[in-house]
C-alpha cells in the first residue's frame, strides 16, 4: 500500500473511524494488486507497438539481443508492459505566448485547409472579374 494510503488511514484510525480506514486498505490493495497485473501481463505484439511507439521488427530486434523477456512462443511473441521501451512522443505545438497550441492538435489539417481556402478565394470568379475590371 502507498505511503499516501497508510498516512491516510492512520489519521481515520486516530479519529476512531475505523471501517472507512480498513475500507480505504482494501481499496488500495485491490488497485496495487490490479496495476501489478496490469503492468506485468503478457500482451500481444499489436498492444506492444501501441504501447512502445516501437515497430514489430524494432521490438523483435529487442527481443532477439535479450532485452525484452521472450514470453510467448516464436510464432506468437508476447511482451511484457513494464519492460517495454517508449519512443519519445511529438511535443503538441505551442502558441506564440508558449501555452500549448490546441487548435493545432485537434485540427491538424488547419493550415491546409486554410491554403485551399485562399487558392479558393483567388479563383472565386467575383474576385476574377473585379481583377480584370482593374486591370483593364
């Protein structure tokens, strides 16, 4: 159990609320108990390249020098989450007061959607003819 839950249950138990303290320890034991399997698990090469960052042949080559467990079988490789590498992951952009760009991560697409615009807006016949009035 935590730190934080043993401090936690000690201050109940002072206060004499006793059943909110052992409910509190069963709670934190039954999370320990279920992030270790979590973290200790086989899964398969899909989750581990979702998990990793890493590509099937980047985690084989792992594998193979003996840096990942071999769980599984070679037709079926299997891969423990907890030993699992990360591949460093894109920083979202940031806007120019250096708070993070959200727009930018849910629209990745903004700025070419904004160039088609504008390449619209150039060949809007209106525009063109206002250009050859001008012009002309």
């Amino acid at each position: 159990m935590s730190d934080n839950a043993y401090g936690i249950t000690s201050v109940l138990r002072r206060w004499g609320a006793l059943d909110q303290a052992a409910a509190i320890e069963g709670c934190a034991q039954h999370l320990l108990a279920w992030w270790d399997e979590q973290l200790y698990r086989e899964v398969t090469t899909e989750e581990a390249i979702e998990i990793s960052g890493f590509s099937r042949s980047g985690l084989e080559r792992l594998r193979e020098c003996g840096k990942l467990t071999k769980a599984g079988d070679a037709g079926e490789p299997r891969y423990i989450p907890v030993e699992l590498p990360r591949k460093a992951r894109r920083l979202p952009p940031k806007t120019p007061n250096g708070e993070p760009d959200l727009a930018a991560e849910v629209l990745p697409f903004r700025r070419t959607c904004q160039r088609a615009e504008r390449s619209t807006q150039a060949r809007n016949p209106h525009d063109l003819q206002k250009e050859a009035k001008t012009s002309g």
